[in-house]
C-alpha cells in the first residue's frame, strides 16, 4: 500500500500505542519510543516492521509511541494508521485478508 | 560470590566482615556489640532549645564536611524537612561529601538530585529510592553505591554502628521548646513517628524541627526532649495533602476484588487462622481489600483478630473500633483515619522501627506475625520478589518492610496482577531480589495462585480447603503467552546500589543500565 499522507492512530493510555505514519523516503523509517524499551524494544519493532511488510508498505516514516501495548495492539493500531493514510478506512476493509 | 539466591555479588563489596546472604535465620544466636552515640551534657538547666534557623543548629551540632545526616519519612510525598536541612548545610554552611541516611526517600527529595550530580552528597543510605534520584543513582553519578535496607535492617545496622549517624533530623508535627516531638496536634500531623525513635536514640545529635510549637511537656512523647539538641520552628516541614490521604479506599475494581477474596480464602484454610491471629497488609488495592473479606470471614467462624502491625490506615482503625480486632501497633500512618486514631483510639499504640522489624533485637513484633499480605513488582519461579527496580532496571521503589514480615510471618502471600500492561509480573528472573523466595509462601494472582513448595503443609491446606492452585512455572508461562518473553536487562560492570539483607548480608546489587539501542 502507498501511503498517502499523514495519519494517526491509538493513544497515549497506559497498554496502547499511537502510530502515525506518513509519506517516505523510498525507504521505511522507523521512529520507536517505549515505556517497556529494555524488554521489548526488539520484539516491537520487529512487530511493526512486520506488519507494514503484510500490508505491503515499503515507503513510510512510522512514528510509534508504545506505552505498553500488546503486540496485536501494536498491528491493529499500524493497520488502521495505513488505511486511514490511503482513505481506505471507511469501507470494505478487507476483514481476514490483509488484515488480520 | 555467588550467594543463596544466586545472585553474583563482586568479592570487592566483601570487606569489613559483609558476606553473602545465605538464607534465613543465618545469623540466629550470633552477639552484637551495640555501638553508642558520643553526645553532649546539658547539665547546666536550659528554658528552651530553640534556636534561630537551621543552619544555627547545623552549626551548634559541629556539622561539618563528610558527616552523615539521618531523616525519617512520616511526612512521605509531602516532606520539606530534607531539602531544607540540605540546602543550609550545602548552600549555607557550603558542607560537601555528605551522607543522608533516610528512612526512605521519594520524588519529593528530587532537589537532592541536583547535590548528588554536584559531588555535595556522596552517599545514601535508605529504604525507597524514586524519582530524578533515583534517576541519577541508577545513571551512576553517586560517588559510592547507594544501600538499600528494609525497615527492619536499618535499625539493625544503625545499633550495629555500621552507619553512624553524626546528625539526626527529626520531622515533628508538633514539639515543645525542649523537642519533647508528637506526631499529632499540629497542621502536618503524620500520628506514628515509629521510624524517628532509633535515630534520635544513637545520633550523636539531634535536632527537631517543627511547624507547630507547643507548650511543654508535649506528651507522651514520640521523640523525648532527653535526645535533643536543638528545635528549630520553620513555617512548614510539609504539605499536609501529600502526608496522609484522606481516607485509604477500597479498591471497587472487580480484578483487585477477586484476588482479595482468594487471599482471603488462602488465610482462613490454614490452622493460624484463629481467635486471636495476628495480621498485617499493605495499603495496594488488592492487599487492602483483603481485610474486608476477611472481616467476613472473621464473622462467619465468629473469630476476632488479636493484633494487628504495619503501616495502619483508616481500614484497620475501622476493625479496631468496632471490637474485631484487639490491638493496633503502629510504626507509620497512611491516612487521616489512622493518623487521628494513634494514641487516641484505645490499643492504638505507637511503636519504633527496631520494635517492629529489627532481625537483630531480642524478638521484633514481625517474629510474632502469623499473615502478611503484601504486594510485588516482580515475583520470580523462586518466589524472590522485586519491589526496587523497574523493568528498565531504574531504583523506583523501596523494600519497607516487605523483607521483615516476609520472614518474620508463618504466612507470606504475596498478591498481585500477573501482568501490568506489557510487563509480566510472574517471570523467569526477577531484576532485583528485595525479598528473597525462602520467605515466600504463597502468591495469588488474577490468572490462580500458586504455593512455594518449601511449604507441604500449606499445599495440603488449600487442598483441602478446595482452593485451587497451580504452579508458579505455570503461571510464569501465562504471562509470557501474554506479553511475550522479555528480553534480560543490559548492565555494566559498575554497581550503583547494594541491597542489604535485613540481617546485614548482601542480597543483591543494582548495577548501572547500558543505554538500550535498538
């Protein structure tokens, strides 16, 4: 997916996360900050790396600001960010598909 | 050295006769050589002691560069004591490479950060340790390691002589002219002053001081006038909002709830569970909701508890007026509820840190204890606890008095969610051991409890009580299915904070973090 402008989403409560993403480089660029860092900085990032990679976004600046969250907090939060950078958000969300 | 909680401790701490912790009870029977304080005649009658500032009474006291300065933490969050002494003895008296030996330290002392990052202050010496020094103690810019003890080990090492206190600042809410100090009947009333009484007993100085001068003789008194230098009246030792709660409230969140409910079951299916039991709890949501189940409990087998110890809030004050429980022993107040009982509620009696939890004296009230309901940050497959660091390895907390009634109680439950957003409460390794697992007994937690099996005989309780349980590795496994395996922490070599054992040997160390790049 090519992401389209800039877009957010999820929060900044304690267990969440906010991802905004916007347009890239020709590159993903990742931007991670966490409250849990030391024990799982690697397991996020490779979350987040993964998730943009079965959404098919190779060009992006991904901000995440992780609070704690579970990690199928983390994709569900990226995957909305992405739909909602490409207008996609509103309607025939491929469920089960691309997004799981 | 490799000590009995397997915990690599550097042979260069080892000096000095310190060993390694090797279990409990280690030092049962051994003889200690008290050591006293060199302190001053005043022979000649005296009207009043009160002098005109602190920094006069630092001066009268002989402070100079290098001494160890003691405080106490009944006004907690909201003390001003601290920072007020150490600004006039750093930044009036221009004093440096000095000590604070605190009861315990909070985010209120964050000032104290700056002095530590100056060089001012060499050392600490406490129980909690949070906020920006605790930031900068965990960043290595403490010039010797910071010691933490328990409640029970810092009186322990102070009539030991292992940390000689040259001046003692007393936080009272009321004094006399002559430091006769109470805890109750001024306008930063904190009721119990239990963790101030060793301190004014071996410093060589002491000084009071106060935001409310009353006549003489103020008693009974918490600290005596017979220990004291000096008062010094300042318009505020604290920010009565921050000293004591309103009311400590039940937590009404169903999750806390249900583990008390269980705690509770876990206390009534074993014997100690009689007329006459004995009983202390934290003020965490799910340890404080524990006596409320209990109370029904306590009703149902038409039981009445004999005493109760610990930090005391409005809860307990409510057993004892209603004739549940027959006496309250007190060493701090968590809200206005206890404050206003101590000493005035009939068998709310105030007592000291040695009383309550000191290893070394001839019987703390701890040794008598039969349940303790405490809360953990970490708990770990050997049932050692960690209420110290956070998971990013940074000193956030404080031990209290969770190493002393650990050990000191037949029955140590230790309750707690088994995860906390993405941190797993129930883990493989703890980061710290504050408590260690061989005074453990039981955890409760909202996905099942679990018993240490040092313990058969509470196993064979629970099962025939019908309470389910489940081994720790179990639970550990849950909520790492949750949260996902954490990766260990990154250290260097460098120790920033020892943990002192409560009998005085050395449990565990803190090292500094390495930066964590991703």
């Amino acid at each position: 997916m090519e992401i389209k402008k800039t877009a957010m989403a999820g929060t900044l409560e304690s267990s969440d996360a906010q991802v905004t993403v916007e347009p890239g480089n020709g590159t993903v660029e990742l931007e991670l900050s966490s409250s849990v860092m030391n024990q799982y900085g690697r397991q996020i990032k490779e979350t987040v790396l993964a998730t943009l990679e079965r959404l098919e976004v190779d060009n992006a600046k991904i901000t995440v600001v992780d609070k704690g969250a579970l990690d199928c907090t983390l994709a569900a939060r990226i995957e909305c960010a992405v739909f909602r950078s490409c207008d996609k958000a509103d309607k025939d969300i491929p469920w089960g598909g691309m997004i799981r | 050295m490799k000590n009995a909680v397997g915990r690599d401790i550097p042979e260069e701490l080892l000096v000095n006769g310190k060993e390694v912790y090797q279990g409990k009870n280690y030092l049962d029977g051994k003889y200690i050589q008290k050591a006293g304080p060199k302190t001053r005649r005043y022979e000649k009658p005296q009207e009043s002691k009160i002098v005109d500032s602190l920094a006069q009474a630092l001066r009268d006291c002989g402070a100079k560069s290098g001494m160890t300065f003691s405080f106490h933490h009944h006004l907690r969050d909201g003390d001003y004591v601290v920072n007020m002494v150490m600004k006039a003895a750093i930044e009036e008296l221009g004093l440096e490479d000095l000590t604070i030996a605190a009861t315990s330290l909070g985010s209120a002392h964050d000032p104290i950060a700056d002095y530590i990052e100056q060089g001012k202050v060499v050392g600490i010496q406490t129980s909690g340790i949070r906020g920006r020094m605790g930031e900068v103690v965990s960043a290595g810019k403490l010039k010797t390691p910071a010691i933490i003890r328990s409640h029970g080990g810092r009186p322990r090492a102070i009539e030991a002589g292992e940390v000689h206190i040259d001046i003692a600042f007393v936080a009272a809410p009321t004094s006399d002219c002559v430091g006769n100090c109470r805890g109750i009947g001024g306008k930063s009333d904190c009721g119990s002053m239990g963790y101030a009484m060793t301190d004014a007993k071996f410093a060589d100085h002491v000084v009071v001081v106060t935001d409310c001068l009353v006549d003489f003789p103020n008693y009974p008194a918490s600290v005596e006038a017979i220990d004291v230098d000096a008062v010094v009246v300042v318009d505020s030792i604290g920010n009565p909002k921050k000293i004591a709660s309103a009311a400590a409230r039940i937590s009404q969140n169903p999750r806390d709830l249900m583990m008390a409910e269980d705690v509770a079951r876990v206390i009534a299916s074993t014997p100690y569970f009689k007329e006459g039991f004995s009983f202390q709890t934290g003020v965490g949501g799910p340890s404080l909701a524990a006596n409320l189940f209990l109370e029904k409990l306590m009703d149902e087998r038409n039981i009445k508890m004999g005493w109760a110890i610990g930090g005391i809030c409005g809860p307990m004050v409510e057993l004892l007026k209603k004739g549940k429980v027959g006496k309250v022993i007190d060493v701090q107040d968590f809200d206005l509820d206890a404050v206003h009982s101590i000493n005035q509620t009939p068998n709310h009696f105030e007592m000291s840190a040695s009383q309550y939890a000191n290893p070394a004296n001839k019987g703390a009230f701890v040794n008598k204890l039969d349940f303790v309901v405490l809360a953990a940050l970490e708990i770990d497959t050997d049932f050692n606890v960690n209420v110290l660091t956070g998971s990013d390895g940074v000193l956030r907390g404080a031990p209290g008095g969770h190493p002393d009634t650990a050990a000191g109680s037949k029955v140590c439950i230790i309750v707690t969610p088994l995860t906390r957003g993405r941190m797993a409460t129930v883990c493989e390794h703890v980061v710290t051991v504050t408590t260690p697992g061989d005074c453990v007994d039981v955890l409760v937690t909202d996905y099942g409890i679990a018993v240490n099996p040092l313990r058969p005989d509470l196993i064979e309780c629970l099962d025939k009580a019908g309470i389910k349980h489940v081994t720790i590795e179990s639970l550990k496994e849950k909520a790492y299915s949750l949260v996902g395996r954490p990766d260990d922490l990154q250290w260097e070599d460098k120790v920033v904070a020892v943990l002192e054992a409560r009998d005085g040997t050395i449990l565990d160390v803190v090292r500094k973090i390495k930066p964590y790049k991703l």
